[in-house]
C-alpha cells in the first residue's frame, strides 16, 4: 500500500527527466510579453489565425450572400431527402468548401439529419469551428490527388463502413483538377454509391467535370456576394475585433475582394495587423491597397468640368510622382466616371442606394455630375474605357493616360454624335438654357459671294436668342469675288412688330440701370465659354477681336466685374479708347447671358486665350498701302442689296495688323492703311 501511494505520489510530482507543465506557460506568458508590453493582452490559442478561419460558418444561417443554395439544402435536410453527390460550383472564396462541411455535420449530427446541428454531440463538436475534425469526413485536394491511381484507391475505401458516424462523406475539392481517367475510374462509385457514401464536388469550373459525372450529382452554383451585404458583414467582424475601422475603409477592402469573402477577409486582415492605435484610416487603406484617393479624383473631375487642361496634366503627374500605375488611376478614373454617369441619370441613385458612397463623397459627386452634363459624362467614360483596353500590355502607360485625358478635353475633336452632343451639353449648362432646339456651331456656314460687315443697331423685334442665331449664321472668313473686294455697309431697319425678348441693346441699357442680369457664373465658366466670345466679337468688330485674342485673358471674376489681364500697356490703352468695351459686353450678353462690367490690369505673363495667331487666309491679307483705291463713288449691286464702299477699316482687319504691336509707324503709314491714301509726290518744304 506504501508502495502504491509513494508510486502514485511519484507519479502526480515531476521528475528530474519529466519536464515541469508549468514552464510553457511561463514561457508563453513572457513571450506574449515581449509582443505586446501588456501581461493583459494574451490572447488565445486561436488569436493567430486567419480572420476567415477565425469566423467560418458552423451553420447555414451564418453563410451570406447564398440563400439560393443554404434554403434547399436545408429543406432537404428537414424532409430527408439528401441526395448521394452534390456538386458546388461557383468563384474563389464564396463558400463552397464551408458549405459542404455544414452539410456533412447536419449529416452526421447524433440529432439528426437536421437542418441546424444540434452542436452539443460528438460528430458537430469535430466538424465545428477550429474542430480537430472527424475520420468518416475526408477532405481531399483534387490538385493533388486526381490521378487514376488515386480514384481506384478512394473507390476501393469508399466500401468501408464509417468508424463512428453515420455517413462517410468525400469533400473533392478542386473538382476540375481531377483527370479524366480519374472521373472515369469513380464514375461507378459516384452512380451507384453505398449507402453510408456521399460525395460533394467543389469546384470553380464546372464545364471541366465531365457531364457523365455532372448528370450524376445535384448541381448548385454558389455567387459573389453583394457588395452592401458583404459590407455590413465586415461592419460586425471589426466590432467584433474591436478596431476602429473609418466608413470609408470598408467599400476600399470589398472592391479589393472583388466579392470574394475569403479574399475580403484577407484584405481586412492585413488592415487590422497594421492599424494604428486610432484604427484603420481612409489614407492608410488607399495607400495600402494602391487605389487613388477619391481627394486626386476630385481634382481629375474638377479639371475636366472646367477644361482646365493644367490642371488635369499636372493630376497625371502627381500620379505618376506617388508611383501609382497608370493603369489602375484610369480603372479608379472610369470608376468614378460611371458613378457620375449614373448620378447624372438617375437623380435618387445616391440616396436609393444605386450608387453606395459616403454622406460628404455623394454631395461632391452631386455637383460633379451636374458640371459635366450626361453627354459629355459618357463620351469621357467612353474614351477612358477604349483607352483603358489599349493601354493592356503598352510600353508606355503614362503617354497612353494623357492622351485619353486630351481627347477627354476636346469634344470637338469626335465628329460624331457623341461629340456633337457634349458640346452641346457644354453649351446648355454654362449658358443655363434648359432646351435647345437649334444645334451649336460645329463649322463655319458657307461663306457669302460678297463680304458682309453687319453692325448691330437697335432693333425693337428680335431678342438675344435671334442674334445669338443671326450671328451664327455669319460668314467668319467672306471670300471676295472680285480681286479688290469692296465690303459694303448693310445696316438693318428697324423691325417692328411682337418681340420676344428685349434686344442686345436694350439688355445693355436696362443693366446699366439696374441689376445685372447675369445668371451665377464663376471665373471658371467665363474661361470655358470666353473662346465663343470671342467669335461673337469677330463677327461685331475684328479690330476687337484681334486685339483681344492676342493680348488679352481672364484673370478674374468678382461682384459682377470681369477683370482682363493684358500683355502689354499698348494693347491696354488700344482697348480702352474706341467702344471695345462695348462691343465685348454685347458679345457676352450674346454667349452668356450677362453683362458683367470689364477692367483690364497689364500682366506681362499673360498668354493669348484663342491660342497662337495663326496665317492669315487669302481673304484676311493686310492691305496694301501701295495699292490705288478704287473711285468711292463706285458701287456695286449683289443679290439685290446696294453695297457702299467701306467707312470702317475694321472689316479688312487682321491678326497680323501692325496697329497692335508697340513699335509706332509713320504717318505715310497709318493715313495709307487707314483711309487708302497714295503719295503722290513728296515737297520739301525747306528747301
């Protein structure tokens, strides 16, 4: 008895050679200290797996996103109606392998067959979360089991009894994998199993197992989860780990997942191993995952709404600065654009949920997409889209980027409808018109066989719509018949009758009185729409138009005043004096609708608005000083319309006049080009 209880005694105590059971934890404690600086913070056996281990469905009420597979299986289950082989099909990660473990349990539950396993017996404590797993459920990897070989040898063990459950169950997961010598070996098992054999097929491409074998088993295709319900999903898992994750971080890790759980789970893994002790931001999760902060998009949009072609250049530099890939920046681009496509069609798309984004994020997109209009949203998508599939394997990614951005900024570049009809949202939106029944000018109208020079006049009938057309109908570049052609003078009468609207002229007057009745245009818009105001004042006066094309640009817009910057003090002092100022209102309220009060300042960096001069055409030749004018009191008639000779030198105006640059000329000079003088003989007088 001594003996007994001293050997008894020597066994509960430790011997020299036994090792103490106490030490691991020791040593696990101080480990654990080292890691996290807190004895507090141990965590469990489980605290190192992954988070889609962590959280694996034990039920299938717990699957998401798949009721059109979880609600038959477990009717099935409820009426005992299991079929002997299933087949799961479906992408990576949505549940198929976890499905088919939730099956086998219900299959095997003390229980059952149930639908809920019971969860308390010995078969569902094996097959649960983290269980050690059960010997009568065999997984197998068909990537590396699907030979013959192998086939024969599960076909000659699938004969066996279970050892302890009432099923013996065969997961063959990558059913795709196996050959088909290998399908061909079980395709009699499969048929005609024993009674305690089942069999469930996962797999991502089910055209690759053979039909003799697909007709034999149950199919049900297994689907990506929808981005709202994974999103919600992944709300509760990080409350669960108690990380505070910032709203916008979520959307970032589901399009990472691509609607895979498993690969968002993965992602939102490696989010919360590298938070900080605030949680998961937005500029963290971007940077990680390499998308393009919605701040830089932003911008992008900005950019292109104001045909700011800087700005949208100096964006694909700083993409390129960070080292983003071009490619991804035009996915993250053509993203954004379809949001904004959608917003722009659907008014309630943001609060219905069609477009999912944040509170702040859905008023930017808002203002984005009325900026931009629907037309010139979709063709800007459009050439994003056609420029995204030929950037595929280019050498030169960030070259292909700008060129898709420069097409964006130039509608009229596209001669087809969908260019035709951005300019024409461009041209309701600045302008505020709600319909427009006549098209935008697009190209110059066929020229007149006599040049025209039409001076406006007040006219009681037609209203600013009339001369907006009247003026479009003009011929910008007039081709003369006659070798010296002899612009007439054709004044309109006045028109009485019903008008429309008040005319150019009576606009001007009642704004100088009173308010201004220009609608809410930024400094922005002016620019936008300044090059159409430009040829209004080339259709009213040229000498204006060349002196503003060249010399001037808009600098600012501020209490109803538009401020221009001019090249130099002469054109500054040449645009002043002579009624330009007048004539640039009248254009304005023609393009814009408004009357804004013009100032002008000298900014030697200012560059000209319309671009480059360009060569003058045959017809805007300067005149020849040298050449005889022809006898004033010679006139001509064409298509009924009698045509004087011309009182304005601006009609026979120029980019290349030399009354705009600052070098002075001599008097000789100014009288033969202005007046047509000739010198006939010179007299010295001192003589």
């Amino acid at each position: 008895m001594e003996d007994a209880g001293l050997d008894g005694l020597r066994l509960s105590e430790p011997g020299p050679d036994q090792p103490d059971q106490t030490e691991p934890d020791q040593i696990e404690h101080t480990q654990d200290e080292s890691l996290f600086d807190d004895p507090s913070a141990i965590t469990s056996a489980s605290a190192p797996l992954a988070l889609y281990r962590r959280y694996r469905p034990d039920t299938f009420a717990e699957v998401i996103g798949q009721d059109h597979v979880t609600e038959p299986l477990q009717r099935a289950l409820t009426n005992n109606r299991v079929n002997h082989a299933y087949l799961f099909s479906g992408p990576r990660g949505c549940g198929k392998t976890t499905s088919a473990r939730i099956l086998a349990r219900a299959l095997n539950c003390e229980k059952g067959p149930r639908a809920v396993p019971c969860g308390e017996c010995q078969s569902c404590r094996d097959l649960a979360r983290n269980g050690p797993g059960s010997i009568d459920v065999i997984e197998i990897d068909a990537a590396s089991h699907g030979g013959v070989d192998d086939a024969r040898d599960l076909r000659e063990r699938a004969f066996f009894s279970p050892v302890s459950s009432r099923f013996k169950i065969y997961i063959v997961d990558e059913a795709h994998m196996v050959t088909t010598a290998g399908f061909n070996a079980l395709l009699k098992l499969v048929e005609e199993p024993p009674p305690h054999v089942k069999f469930v097929f996962a797999t991502t491409e089910p055209d690759k197992v053979i039909s003799t074998i697909r007709s034999r088993t149950h199919h049900y295709p297994f689907r990506l989860v929808p981005p709202r319900l994974l999103t919600e999903y992944l709300a509760k898992l990080c409350d669960a780990e108690g990380i505070a994750v910032e709203t916008a971080v979520l959307p970032l890790v589901v399009r990472a997942g691509g609607g895979s759980v498993r690969d968002s789970l993965s992602v939102l893994d490696q989010l919360l191993g590298g938070a900080a002790e605030s949680g998961v931001s937005y500029r963290q999760a971007a940077a990680l995952l390499g998308y393009t902060p919605d701040s830089l998009l932003d911008e992008f949009v900005d950019a292109f709404a104001a045909g700011d072609a800087g700005g949208v250049f100096a964006c694909v530099d700083k993409v390129i600065e960070v080292g983003q890939d071009p490619r991804r920046f035009a996915e993250d681009l053509l993203r954004r654009l379809r949001d904004l496509v959608i917003v722009a069609a659907v008014p309630d798309a943001l609060t219905s949920g069609l477009v999912d984004v944040a509170a702040d994020q859905a008023e930017r997109l808002s203002s984005q997409a009325a900026s931009l209009g629907a037309g010139e949203l979709t063709r800007a998508a459009e050439v994003i889209a056609t420029g995204l599939t030929d950037m595929r394997g280019t050498t030169a990614p960030r070259l292909h980027l700008e060129l898709m951005c420069a097409r964006v900024l130039l509608p009229g570049a596209d001669a087809d409808d969908r260019g035709v009809h951005a300019r024409l949202d461009r041209l309701e939106r600045r302008i505020g018109i709600a319909e427009v029944t006549s098209p935008v000018r697009s190209e110059p109208p066929t020229p007149r066989s006599e040049p025209v020079d039409v001076r406006p006049e007040p006219v009681e009938g037609p209203s600013v719509e009339q001369a907006s057309t009247s003026s479009a109908g003009r011929s910008p570049h007039p081709e003369p018949v006659d070798v010296q052609p002899e612009p007439a003078d054709v004044r309109p009468e006045p028109v009485e009758g019903r008008a429309e609207g008040p005319s150019t002229s009576a606009v001007l007057s009642s704004s100088k009185g009173s308010a201004p009745i220009s609608p809410q245009l930024t400094v922005t818009d002016v620019r936008r729409l300044w090059p159409e105001v430009l040829e209004e004042v080339k259709g009213k006066r040229r000498f204006t138009w060349i002196l503003l094309s060249q010399n001037a640009q808009v600098a600012e817009l501020r209490n109803d005043t538009l401020l221009l910057a001019m090249s130099n003090a002469g054109a500054r002092d040449s645009f002043a004096r002579g009624g330009s100022e007048d004539v640039l209102r009248e254009a304005m309220v023609v393009v814009m609708g408004a009357d804004f009060a013009v100032e002008t300042m000298v900014d030697p960096g200012a560059a000209a608005s319309a671009g480059a001069p360009r060569t003058p055409p045959a017809d805007e030749q300067p005149h020849d000083p040298t050449r005889p004018k022809p006898d004033s009191s010679r006139t001509r008639a064409a298509n009924g319309v009698r045509m004087d000779p011309p009182e304005d030198p601006d009609a026979v105006a120029s980019r290349d006049d030399s009354d705009l640059e600052e070098d002075a000329e001599s008097h000789a000079e100014l009288l033969a080009r202005h007046l047509g003088a000739e010198i006939i003989a010179e007299e010295d007088h001192g003589a």
